[in-house]
C-alpha cells in the first residue's frame, strides 16, 4: 500500500476568538502551494489513488487543487490521533493508493509512527507531501513489510 500525508497549504491565520480555526481558507501563497504540490502528485498518482481530507476548509482547499473527488472524513479533522489516520486510510491493507490531507502535528506523528515505530512530533512544511510505500517481499520468501520512504514534495521547491 502507498499513503501519501498531504498537509494542507498556507492559511490565514485566526483574526479574533469568534472566528473558528475549523474555517481558515488558504490565502494566496497556500492556493500556489496546493497546485504546485498537486500537478506533482497528478504526474505520478496512479488513476486507482482514493483522496481523503479533513473536513477543515483549508484541508478540503488543498485537496480541491488536485482536481479529483475526494472523501471528507471526520476522523482527519485538527486534533485528530495517528492512530485514527491509518484506520481511515486503511493502512497497511488498502489495495490503492490513499492520499490523506490533513494537519500537523498528526502527520507528522503519522509518519514517525510508520517509519521509526513511534509516535513523536516530526514536522512537517505547510502544503508538503510525504509518500510511504509499504511492500511485503512475499515473492522471495520475506513475508515483512518494507517501509520506504518514496518521496518528499515541498511545494518551495517545485
């Protein structure tokens, strides 16, 4: 299985107490990010890929940029637990390729979890994408799993 963390693009910040974190939109510099970062992904996402986003404005902003259907799912909201990413996304046993755009400091966590075995803050750059592959070498005999780390897009760098 391949998971792809999408955290998602620049957003405004918070201007007062009454407005909700929960609806920050991407500002200009975010919505460049979020299609830089999407052209990538669409170059080499397979057609299979299941997009999944928190339910956030700026997450489902983000995931509009890849110009795919995607699932708005509770469970990837601001706060949510590492644990509760991998249950939505399937992990390890999704036959396709799931992207999830969500929040920091949870991917983070997700990808410490995946790639060291524990969860701890690993931060990661607004509107980046980490890409995880999870491959069991069943063909030779080696029924583990074998975690790469694929890929890392920093839309800075696009």
């Amino acid at each position: 299985m391949d998971i792809i963390l999408w955290r998602h693009a620049d957003a405004a910040a918070v201007k007062n107490e009454s407005e909700a974190d929960f609806h920050r939109r991407l500002t200009s510099k975010g919505r460049k990010q979020a299609l830089a970062v999407a052209t990538w992904l669409e170059r080499h996402l397979p057609d299979s890929a299941r997009v999944l986003a928190s339910p956030a404005v700026r997450a489902q902003e983000t995931a509009s940029a890849l110009g795919r259907k995607f699932s708005t799912v509770q469970e990837l909201g601001v706060g949510a637990h590492a644990v509760q990413v991998l249950v939505a996304a399937g992990w390890p046993d999704n036959r396709h390729p799931v992207v999830v755009v969500g929040h920091q400091p949870t991917l983070g966590r997700v990808a410490s979890l995946l790639l060291f075995g524990v969860e701890q803050d690993l931060s990661m750059r607004k509107g980046a994408a980490w890409w995880i592959t999870n491959r069991s070498r069943k063909d030779t005999g080696d029924a583990d799993s074998r975690l790469t780390l694929r890929a890392v897009v920093c839309p800075d760098y696009l």
